[in-house]
C-alpha cells in the first residue's frame, strides 16, 4: 500500500514529511493573470548551490542536476503553464532532507521563489485508526503570511489505495472508499 506524505505550512513556506522509499511532490505554486509561456521561462529546483531539477523553455534540463538526484525528479510538465511548479521526488533517502528552493522566472514577469522544507524518517509512516464512521482528521498548521509564493491549500483530492484524502482550509481528512460510495449525497458535488 502507498503511502501518503504529509505538507504543513508555516516557516519556512512548507514543510514535507516522508519517509525512506517514500514519494513525495514537493509544493509550488503560484497564480499569474494568463497563461504561462513556458517557452520563455527557467524553473530551478535547488538545494543551496546544487541543482535538483531544471526546466528551460518548457523541456527539462538534468544536464548540470546534482547526481544524488538523478533518475528520482520529475514536474508536472502539463500544470506548469498553470502555475504549478511542484517537484516529484522517488525514493526518498534520508539524505534528502534539507531546504529546497522553487525559483521560476520568465521574461517580462518578476521572479518567483519558494522554499520548502523536507523531513525525511527512516520508518515508515504511522497511520491513524480509522473510525467507524470511516474516516480520520489530521489538522495542519495554518499559514502563515508567506513572503514566498502562495501554495495552493485551498483544496484538493488524492485518491489513495482504498481511501481519499481531501484538503480543504488546512484540515487534512481521510475517507475510506466505503464510506465515500455510501455518502450518496456527495455524488456529483465532488471531483478528483
């Protein structure tokens, strides 16, 4: 079974936590009034001075990335034109933990940058018991006024191994698939 890795704001912007072997997607994002051209732009995912992963004019760039990283990032290259600079890291080592730098910049546009913070563990992850009614909270520590870019907390869905996880206004709450499919009266109102 997956497991799901956990993003709470606060100072730095964001701090991840996952463990050994774990994926995780680092969170970037920002908003802009069109969209982007990525044809014209650099997103740099650092670690201090070493490179992570490094998007230039729409293709990725992994010729200068740091070897610990190689083969482990990817983006999500179709949300990036909608802002979402968020980092796909594979096989989490504890060696990744540290502070990691989200930098986007394009012509005519300020440069925007970010810092997220991740923990990593070398056990797995404990998971809550569920409760009868199927599903368990997790409260998140609410954000801050971030002098970085703006993640996106607002809401959204993770469909996991016989469960959703959904995010809205900083609680994180799991729903088993059961008790989604015997809620009928969320059907049609809600979307992955």
């Amino acid at each position: 079974m997956r497991k799901l890795s956990v993003c709470i704001t606060g100072h730095p912007a964001v701090t991840c936590h996952a463990s050994v072997g774990e994926t995780v997607v680092l969170p970037c994002t920002s908003t802009f009034p069109e969209v982007l051209n990525i044809s014209h732009s650099k997103l740099y995912w650092q670690r201090g001075d070493d490179l992570v992963h490094f998007l230039h004019k729409g293709h990725d760039d992994l010729k200068s990335q740091d070897k610990r990283y190689n083969g482990r990032t990817s983006l999500f290259l179709n949300e990036v034109k909608h802002g979402n600079f968020s980092l796909k890291l594979s096989n989490v080592q504890l060696q990744d933990e540290a502070v990691y730098s989200c930098i986007y910049s394009q012509t005519g546009h300020q440069t925007k940058k970010s810092q997220i913070k991740l923990n990593v563990s070398d056990s797995p992850s404990t998971e809550e018991e569920h409760q009868s009614s199927g599903h368990s909270q997790i409260s998140l520590i609410s954000a801050g006024d971030a002098p970085h870019l703006d993640v996106l907390l607002l809401s959204f869905h993770l469909l996991v191994a016989l469960g959703v996880w959904h995010l809205y206004l900083g609680k994180l709450t799991f729903f088993s698939l059961e008790a989604v499919l015997d809620n009928r009266a969320s059907l049609g109102r809600t979307a992955l």
